[in-house]
C-alpha cells in the first residue's frame, strides 16, 4: 500500500493537463485515439484498482480525449465517472453513456450550480438534472444501479458560509422522480470556511431518510488528502478513517472487490 501511494505522489507532481491539452491536439489533427498519450490519473487508477480492488472516480472534462485511454487501461465495473457540475449539456454527458454502458460503469450526474425559484413547483436545477438522467440511457428497466446522481449544492446569495448550500428536499424529489441513487458531496458544499465541520455534516447527511424503510443518501464522493485545487476543502486520511467508523455504526459499507 505504501508503494502505491508513493507513485501516487509521483505521478500527481506531473499532473494531467499538460497531456489532456495534448490528446486534444491531436485529435484536431486527425490522430487515432490509439495515439492518445495517457495520463498520469490514469494510471494512478489502475494501480489503485490492482493493489486495492477500490472503485475509482473520476470527473471527465472532455469525454472522447479522456474515455478511450480509460476504456484502454481500466477494468470494467470498477470506474465512476461524472460530469462537471459547471457543464450541464446534454452531448457531453451522451458521450460519457457510451463508454460507461460499454464497460459497465457507472455514471455520476452532478447537479447544476444554479437553482431556481422554489416557488415555481420545479426548480431549473431540478429540470437539468432530470433532463440531464435521458441523456445517459441509464434510467431505463436494468441500467438504474448504473445512474447515480451527485447533490454538490447550489450557489445562491444566501448561502452564507456554505461553498454551496445544500437543498437535500430539491435532491430528494429528484432522486424519487428518476429512480437514481444520490451521492452527497460535502466537500464542494461545505467548501474552506465550513470545511472542520465536513465530518459531521455528512454523518448528519447519511442520516436522513426518505421514509422510515430507506435513506436519502446513498454514498459519499468526498475529497480527501493533498491536491493542487480544493484542498483547502479536503479532509485527511485519518478523518476520513473517523468518518467511516462512525458510518457503520448505522450503515453498511460496501467492501472493494478482489
């Protein structure tokens, strides 16, 4: 495991976008995908999917420079990918269905960061991100385990010390209308300034419940560690470790795959 890490660290100095921009050149080219160089994040997965049999994630900025290396390199089933939440168009997230339906992976929605007037029965945020579920294919008979939607908040004036405020009714009603599972990301929602309160916000979070049979929530996509952006809103590994402790005290944790 230390190993691992360290060519973690290794591979995160040189970063992936000096090659994502790379990959994109020469793709305007006319290169094949197969030419595509790989990056470093890439194999981080790989490897951490070998030595530890964890899921890994990852947030796709431009799908057809990014997939095909991760088609190429990375098991089935083990991958979730997600869309960036300040990109909230419908080919892109097509783009990503194709290749997660292929390897059977899953595919994460967040949902947008503007919100809407509540007032209004349906918010805007919840018509994108329900509008956003048909481009995926995936919430169709069979493929609705495959679809998780990412609640990241939203950015509104009065959200005070909140990166983004949560609104967990307005992510309830769109869990129950598409039949999704919902992640909750308390990293972007809580943000520097709320950032020691991460812990027990998302205790409190994977609390709630729908009705008295099920729970809101039903995994966390949570920063953790050092990074070159965020990590003013990262918590660390042995927090992380609190974290989990305490979650099984009233829920079950799924164990990574041999």
């Amino acid at each position: 495991m230390h190993r691992t890490f360290q060519r973690i660290r290794d591979a995160l100095a040189q970063g992936d976008t000096p090659l994502l921009r790379k990959n994109i050149d020469l793709l305007v080219e006319g290169k094949s995908i197969n030419q595509l160089k790989i990056l470093p994040s890439v194999r981080i997965a790989k490897n951490i999917i070998k030595e530890t049999g964890l899921l890994v994630a990852a947030e796709i900025m431009d799908p057809l420079s990014q997939l095909p290396i991760f088609e190429r390199m990375l098991p089935k089933e083990r991958v979730l990918i997600w869309n960036p939440a300040v990109s909230q168009l419908g080919w892109p997230v097509l783009n990503m269905s194709i290749f997660a339906k292929k390897n059977r992976w899953l595919i994460g929605l967040k949902n947008p960061k503007w919100f809407g007037d509540e007032n209004l029965g349906q918010t805007t945020m919840e018509k994108t991100w329900i509008g956003l579920t048909h481009y995926t294919g995936m919430n169709e008979p069979g493929l609705e385990e495959k679809l998780i939607l990412i609640h990241r908040g939203v950015d509104i004036y009065n959200k005070g010390d909140y990166r983004n405020l949560p609104v967990h009714q307005a992510a309830k009603r769109t869990k129950l209308a598409t039949k999704a599972k919902l992640f909750f990301d308390p990293s972007h929602i809580h943000g520097p300034k709320l950032r020691d309160s991460i812990v027990r916000a998302t205790i409190e979070a994977m609390q709630m419940k729908i009705d008295e049979e099920n729970f809101l929530y039903d995994g966390i996509l949570i920063e953790v560690g050092r990074s070159k952006t965020d990590t003013e809103q990262h918590i660390t590994v042995k927090e992380l470790k609190e974290l989990c402790c305490q979650l099984t005290e009233f829920r079950d944790l799924s164990e990574p795959k041999n």
